[in-house]
C-alpha cells in the first residue's frame, strides 16, 4: 500500500444521463487498482468496457461519483483547476491521435517549450530543454523548426511522448497510444516507451484494445468488462492462463495465424460465450 504512486479505490464513475428522465449511466462500477512507482499496468477490454474513462478520471477529466483516486497518499478525485495544472507535471497523457492531440499552427519546439516555459523556465533553457526532449524520443534537433503536419504519425507520436516528458512525471496515462500507427511503427514506438521507462522509472498506465501490445510492454494486465475489473495480475500469468471467462474470450479473439489454430479457438470461445451467457442468465 505504501509503496504506490496511484490507488484506485472502488472508483465510480457516471455520465449524466441524456434527456429529462435519463438514468444516469454508470461508466465504471468499484473500480480498484494500484500502479506502483515505474511500474506499466496494461488495462485491455473491448471498445466501451471503460478504459478510457478510467484513465481520464486519473486525469481529472470524468465524473468521479464514488470511490477515491489517491496520488502520493492524496485523493485527486475533486480537484480544483488550480490543483490539477499543479498536478500536471506528475502525471501526464499521451493520447492515440497525434493529429489532433498536437497545435497544426505551432512548431514542435513551441509545442515542447510550452510547458517549460509556463513552469517559469526562462525562453533559452527552454530551447535547450525542447533539443534533450527531442534527443531522448529519437527525433533530430532540426525537428524543433518544423510544424506537426511535416511528420509521419510515428513521429508526430514521439512528438507527443517529448510533450508528455518535458515536466518529468512520475505517471503517464498512455491511452491506445500505438493504436492509429501501423505493426513495424508501433514496434518501435513501444520499445521507445520501455526504453524511457528503463531511463526515468515513469509508470505507465496504458491502455490498449490489443492484448499483443499489452502483453509486450505491461508488467501487470488489468481487464476491463463493463466498467468492472474482472481480472488484475502478473502479465504473463493473465495472458498465459487467463482465469475469468471474460479474459478468455477475449484473448482467443486475438487472431493467430495459423487456420486450424484460429478455427479451434473459435470453436472454443463460442462454447465459453455460450457458458457464460448461461452463468449470467442464471444470476439476472
Ligand atoms: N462523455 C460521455 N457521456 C456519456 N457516456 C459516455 C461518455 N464517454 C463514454 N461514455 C460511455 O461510457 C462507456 C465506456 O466508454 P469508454 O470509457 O470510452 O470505453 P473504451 O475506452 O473502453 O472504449 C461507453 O458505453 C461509452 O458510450
Ligand atoms: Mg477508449
């Protein structure tokens, strides 16, 4: 308990519901999870179970109503503007669209002076700061003078991973951060991210619909199945003998590459999908 950096604490999160006698809709249900300090928890589920509402609760971006999200030993869950911009510099975001997630009408190295500056660093340490943070996401400096429409989506991500490092954080909300670039991209991105990890100790809470990129970069894998965690552990040990039937499913829904191995395994997450369909009308 001491020794993490994130405590979720049977976190609730619901969205007001539309229209005069909406129910509101309750997007996590007892939600708990911990990250510890340079630690990765991969959270996997499919589209709509909650991820990415559990990350933007992190970052105070959802409605919070019940439960607690401790940082450092404090509840962040209701902070007020001041407290959360203070909060940025420990725990940042890298989102899955680097188009939209950067200014089209800025350069890169006003988008990565940005935070420098606003902590009171002054305009030419600024600059050498903007050329390390480029140095350390494998970017050439000569990228500081150019506009985020100049680069692929690989490298305007790694624009994203400088942004999100230029304060130091000790956390980062990675949110399908790998998703919108292709295989061989991807590939190098996620070593970017081990390899940052390796040099500053940050904890990434990533977030991910793809077990393999999960699997690669997570040293715990938390599943998501509307809006509950229905299995958290060792990441070898939940994507080797996933436990809860909901895991299962979904990591046979991974394709493979052999057919007979694919056909087999839809075969079997049919007859889990049946099981479970049973187990839960008997419970209704
Ligand atoms: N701002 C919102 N207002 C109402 N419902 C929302 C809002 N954001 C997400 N939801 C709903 O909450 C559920 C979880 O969404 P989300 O966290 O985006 O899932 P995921 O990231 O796993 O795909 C979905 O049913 C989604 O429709
Ligand atoms: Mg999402």
């Amino acid at each position: 308990m001491m020794t993490s950096l994130l405590n979720v604490r049977d976190l609730e999160v619901s969205y007001p519901g539309k229209g005069l006698r909406a129910e509101p809709f309750r997007a996590l249900k007892g939600v708990s999870l911990d990250i510890r300090p340079g630690e990765t928890v991969g959270l996997v589920g499919e589209s709509g179970s909650g991820k990415t509402t559990l990350g933007r609760a992190v970052l105070g971006l959802a409605p919070v109503t019940g439960g607690s999200i401790e940082y450092g030993g404090r509840d962040i869950s209701h902070l007020n503007r001041r407290q959360r911009r203070e909060l940025s510099s420990e725990i940042q975001v890298v989102f899955q669209d680097p188009y939209s997630s950067l200014n089209p009408a800025l350069t890169i190295e006003q988008i990565l002076a940005e935070p420098l500056t606003a902590r009171g660093v002054a305009a030419k340490e600024a600059r050498g700061g903007v050329r390390d943070l480029l140095d350390r996401v494998g970017l050439p400096a000569d990228a500081a003078r150019r506009l985020p429409r100049e680069f692929s989506g690989g490298q305007r991500q790694r624009v994203a991973i400088a942004r999100a490092l230029a304060l130091d954080p000790k956390l980062i909300v990675c949110d399908e951060p790998v998703s919108a670039l292709d295989l061989s991209t991807q590939a190098r991105v996620l070593d970017l991210f081990i390899e940052i990890q390796e040099r500053t100790g940050v904890a990434y809470l990533f977030i991910s619909h793809d077990l393999a990129v999960v699997r690669h970069i997570s040293h715990r894998v938390a599943v998501m199945y509307r809006g509950e965690l229905v299995e958290t552990g060792d990441g070898d040990q939940v994507t080797a003998r996933p436990e809860h039937p909901y895991t299962q499913r979904l990591f046979l829904a991974a394709p493979v590459p052999d057919p007979d191995a694919q056909a087999e395994r839809r075969h079997t997450r049919r007859e889990l999908a049946a099981a479970q369909a049973a187990s839960e009308g008997a419970t209704a």
